[in-house]
C-alpha cells in the first residue's frame, strides 16, 4: 500500500526572526524604553537584539523559552549602552538635592508617613503604575538603570559594577539615592495626595 | 572608637543608608546592632524600612497588564523586519552568495 508522500518530516526548528519580532518585539521594546528612555534607541535595541539572536541561533535549539533568551541578549544589549555612554566619566551619584530630606541632626526632616493599602490591587494599579514610572523617570538614567537591573533583572552587586565599571560603594551609594529619591516621589505624587479609601483618617 | 560610637547612635540619614545596604549585602554585627536600636526608637525609618520592600514590588513592570505598556511603534517595526530579511538573505545557514 502506496504511502502518500506529503507528510511532512519533522525539521528540527528553525529560526524565525520576523515570528520573534511579531511575538516578542512589543515586549523588547516596552523592556529597552524603560531602561534608556528614548524610543529611537529603544527601537535601534530590540533590531540589533534580533540581529544578534540571528547570528547566535544555532545555540536556539536548546532554549525552551524564546522571550527569556531574546531579553537575556536585550539586556546585554542594554548594558553595552550604558557602559559606552559612561566611559571614562564619574558617574553623578547625587547628593545635595536628597540631603534636604534631612535636617541637620540628620533626622527625616518631614517623618516618614505610612502608606496605606496595596495601590498594586487597587483599581487605580494602572494609574498608580503610571506615577511610578513618572518617578522613575525623573532619576538619573543611569540611576534608574542601576536600579531597575537590581530590583527587575535581580543583578549582584558584582554584576552591576562589572556592566558599569564602577566600585560597589558606588553602586550602593546609588542605590540608596534611587530608594530615597522614589520613596520621596511616590510620598509626595500618591500616597498624600490620593488617600486610599479608609474609613478613619485624622485630620 | 569613633566609627563604633557613630554606630550606636545612628541619626535616620544614617539608618537610612544601613536600611538600603541591609539590601545589597550582609551588615556587620555592629551594623546590626546599632540599626536595631536605632529602630527601636524611630518609627520613621521603621517605615521606611517597610516601603524599601515595598518599592521593589512596585517597580516590577506589569506582567498582568500588557495593555499599559507601550508598543513598538509601525515603522520601526518595518524597519526592523526588513534588515532581519536581509541578515536571513545574506548571513544565514547557505554558503556562498
């Protein structure tokens, strides 16, 4: 009995970078313009990220999760950007502007009021994502950078200074600025001005 | 002595740094001990405390929620789609050309 020949042999899987594009450029993009604010080198990021996955797709086959793989080289790609743009110039951890949460005993200069409910599950977590990007944005890039690699990608200590060429007293440095600074700016741009619905509060 | 003594009286501008590094790497004992007592009496930095977990949470794009992020732009991904065309033309898998 004659077998018809159309079936089709199982190839192993080949590349498809425009399928990658159409499945995961959304998401490159959104992770790229996070890190370095401005949508043409974000958009200049995901091509060479997919350029580059291109070339290293022979490596492809053993990868179970395209999205996490192609992110992987995204945030190589992310990390070349920095590094180049910091070559040889000291990196401003800030200061002056966040002593002034401080008085000069070094007390809190305005306390450190509770945040009340979880705005993440509230029906406002779309806006409050909002202002929290704001405050983000309004960070030093490489600040922002520094700790959005901690805190999303989970980056060592190590990590950081390699990718950035800087001391770890550095980079902690500029962490605490960063948490002192988004702290400050979700205060006073949320939680002060957007009371969470409760039935007591003092005036 | 004077690094020990500034320890155990840590004013918040201190606490503050010692509560950021608590997240980045193991305090020293001294550390430890002057934050605790620091805390014991400030509620404030007990709060901030709280709200550095907090933050960490908060930065972490939404998953859950692709609609908010933004979308890579109709001409860009042209762009992109026609050099990856190209790089599958010339560099690929076939020899020669």
């Amino acid at each position: 009995m004659p077998i018809e020949s159309n079936i089709t042999v199982a190839e192993p899987p080949r590349p498809r970078p425009v399928q990658w594009l159409g499945d995961h450029g959304d998401a490159l993009y959104a992770y790229a313009l996070r890190r370095v604010r401005r949508p043409e080198v974000a958009e200049d990021l995901v091509q060479e990220t997919l350029l580059a996955a291109v070339q290293a797709s022979g490596g492809f086959a053993q990868r179970a999760n395209v999205r996490t793989w192609l992110t992987g080289i995204l945030r190589h790609k992310v990390a070349d950007h920095f590094r180049a743009r910091h070559r040889g110039v000291q990196i401003d951890a800030g200061t002056l502007e966040d002593d002034a949460l401080f008085d000069k005993g070094g007390q809190w200069r305005a306390g450190v009021p509770a945040w009340r409910g979880d705005p993440l599950r509230s029906a406002e977590a779309r806006e409050f994502r909002a202002a929290v990007d704001a405050c983000l944005a309004k960070l030093p890039a490489t600040m922002a950078h520094l700790f959005l690699s901690r805190v999303d990608d989970g980056a060592t200590t190590d990590e950081l200074c390699g990718a950035l060429g800087i001391t770890p007293d550095n980079a902690w440095t500029m962490l605490h600025r960063a948490r002192l600074r988004l702290r400050q700016c979700l205060a006073v741009n949320w939680f002060t001005t957007r009371p969470t619905p409760s039935p007591r509060r003092r005036t | 002595m004077r690094r020990t003594l500034s320890l155990l009286n840590l004013n918040c501008r201190r606490a503050s740094r010692l509560l950021s590094d608590a997240r980045e790497r193991p305090l020293s004992k001294l550390e430890r001990f002057g934050l605790r007592i620091h805390l014991l009496g400030c509620r404030s930095c007990g709060r901030y405390r709280h709200q550095l977990a907090l933050l960490d949470r908060f930065v972490r794009p939404a998953g859950d929620d692709p609609a908010a992020a933004p979308t890579l732009p109709a001409d860009a991904r042209g762009r992109i789609e026609r050099r990856l065309a190209e790089a599958a033309g010339d560099g690929g898998t076939t020899p020669g050309g």
